[in-house]
C-alpha cells in the first residue's frame, strides 16, 4: 500500500475495532455493511440515525483507552 492509498485515521480506528472483534461479531458487521451499501440513500440516512442512539465509548475512572480503537 502506498502513501497515498493509506486509508484515513479514522478508517485505521474503525479496521483496528474490527480486527479485536469476535469472529461471530466481525461477520455481523460485514453482514451490516453488505446490507447498507445495498439501501437506498433514504433507506441508508434512517440506518444511519437508528445508529446514533447507541451508547459511545465509556473509558471509565481510570481514563484509559478504548480497547478497540485505542482512543482515550
């Protein structure tokens, strides 16, 4: 890969989470993934919101980083 097909921060961030799943849980999110590119762009913006309702990251009292992404 070059420098310039080196995927974004936050794409890293998102494949590191990826890599720390569960095989179970890693073909769920391609399962997601494969169904969202298959939506309509108005199908894809109410996924899109039905996400933002889930919890974010809680790093707790010590303050240490999230295990998946290793933000924090």
């Amino acid at each position: 890969m070059t420098s310039s097909q080196r995927p974004s921060t936050s794409a890293q961030r998102v494949f590191r989470g990826f890599t720390v799943l569960s095989e179970t849980d890693r073909q769920a999110v391609i399962r997601l993934i494969n169904d969202y590119q298959r939506q309509t762009l108005q199908q894809r913006e109410s996924v899109r919101k039905s996400f933002e309702n889930i919890p974010g990251v809680v790093l707790g009292p010590l303050g240490g980083g999230c295990e998946c992404c290793g933000r924090g």
